[in-house]
C-alpha cells in the first residue's frame, strides 16, 4: 500500500506549492515531486524561484525560503486520472481550510487540472488568476512539472518566472 507524504506547511510562506497527489516514487521516498522525470527542481532554478538546482530529498529545506507543499489529494498514484470525484471534492474542502489556515502570499497550483478541481472553473488561464477563493491568497496557475506536459521546458519556465515576479512586487 503507497503512503501520503508529507505536507510541508507553516504560517506567513511565501508560496504554497499545490500539486494533483504524490507520484509512487514521491511515496517510496517520502518527498515532493520525487520522479526522475519530473522538472519540477529544474523549472524552479531556472525561473530565478531558487538559486539552485534543489533535489527532492531537499524539499523540506525549501519551508527556509518560504515556500510549502501539499496537494489536493493525499493518496500516492501512478497517474492523476486514478484519482476519484469523491477525492476530489474531500480533498478541495481540506485545500480551501489549510489554505485560509495558512495564509501563503500565493497559493501557486502546479497543473491547470488541479486549479480546476481546485476553482470549479473550467476557463483557466496560466499565472495569476482574477478572484482568489480563499480572501487575500493570490492564485495563481503554472503548468504541470511532469515530462508527461507536452510544453516546451522553456514555455514553462517562463510562466513560473511571473510567479516570480509576482513575490517581488
């Protein structure tokens, strides 16, 4: 049986990092976004977020710099379409309690499917979304991190640059 990993939460983060649900490598290892073939480190380096390249048994070094993950749902799967209706709606009212608890400056949700599990909204544009479900929370949306995305790395990279930009206003 795959084990949930572990939030990585606390008050006043600069960015909440809000993924669909652990991949089975994050839940062997007990990290986020634990897959070799996930860009996830990669894109946050490169977009200026961290200044390096950290790996994923180092996620929770990231709490330093002010940013925190979780996921809409907690049980570990081999791809997000394992993941039920029911979950879903569980997961979204836990989401919306942790993230009005918590507060981040930006709730950042890595995947547009999750922002519309997330929102209820099926228009999504990518960044920084027009309302906020949870009051005074930026959400904002970037692409998946996963190398099953069929974006250029660089399209990526530059949408999760404006979340960078975004904190430094």
């Amino acid at each position: 049986m795959l084990e949930p990993i572990p939030d990585h939460l606390e008050k006043g983060l600069k960015i909440l990092f809000i993924g669909f649900n652990p991949s089975v490598k994050s839940s062997e290892t007990g990290h986020h976004y634990a897959n070799p073939n996930n860009r996830f480190w990669k894109i946050l380096h490169q977009s200026g977020l961290t200044p390096r390249k950290y790996s994923p048994e180092e996620d929770s070094k990231l709490l330093e710099m002010g940013y925190g993950f979780t996921n809409i749902v907690a049980r570990p799967t081999k791809e997000a379409a394992e993941i039920t209706k029911e979950e879903y709606e569980h997961g979204r009212r836990l989401l919306i309690e942790r993230i009005s608890h918590y507060q981040p400056q930006a709730a950042c949700f890595v995947g547009k499917g999750v922002y519309q599990e997330y929102s209820k909204k099926r228009q999504v544009p990518w960044g920084l979304q027009e309302s906020s479900i949870v009051p005074g929370v930026k959400e904002f949306v970037a692409p998946s991190s996963s190398g099953l995305v069929r974006m250029r790395i660089e399209e990526i990279v530059s949408i999760y640059k404006q979340l960078y930009l975004l904190l430094q206003e």
